[in-house]
C-alpha cells in the first residue's frame, strides 16, 4: 500500500525523535530509489543523487515531505530518511517504522 504525504511526515518525525537526528549527523546514504515519491515522499530522484549512494554525508536541513537534506562533498540533496544509516552506533531498523 502506498503511503500518504502525511504518513511520509509523521514517519519521518518519529525516526527524527526515536534515534535524537540533528543537523551535523553523519550518515551513509545506502541506496537508490527507482521510483519517485515512493512510500509518500514528495520529491523526485534524479539522476544525479546516484552518485551520493554508498557515500557519507551530513545532516544539513529538514524537509517534511521533501526529506532530510544531505551536504555529501558539497553536493545538497534531499533524501527520504528511510535511505538513510547512521555512521554512529545508532542501528535503526527504519523499516519497522514504515510497516
């Protein structure tokens, strides 16, 4: 089932509080997503975010249903949290939260 715009946002402010997000936060961004506005994120993929995957970058803003906005080498993007893994010791099972 698709998930709505609001379900995106209020998934994504739980993530934010369960796992204490601030900007400056270091994270790997672990996978492209094929399709656009997947599971109610109201942004779209290009092309270009396919060079961040597999890379660290920081926590620099945050969207709501846009997503967290990542600086990786100077590159800004946002990017739906559930792509997101903590560099820290931080493992949340971000899956859970979209069940």
């Amino acid at each position: 089932m698709q998930q709505t715009q609001e379900e995106y946002i209020e998934k994504q402010l739980e993530w934010i509080h369960r796992y204490n997000v601030k900007i400056g936060d270091e994270v790997i961004i672990t996978r492209s997503i094929v399709n656009s506005y997947t599971k109610g994120w109201a942004s779209t993929w290009k092309p270009d975010m396919h060079s961040a995957v597999g890379k660290k970058g920081v926590i620099a803003g945050f969207g709501e249903e846009q997503g967290i906005l990542i600086d990786c080498m100077n590159f800004y993007k946002t990017y739906p949290f559930y792509i997101l893994e903590f560099t820290d010791n931080r493992k949340g099972k971000v899956w859970l939260l979209l069940d």
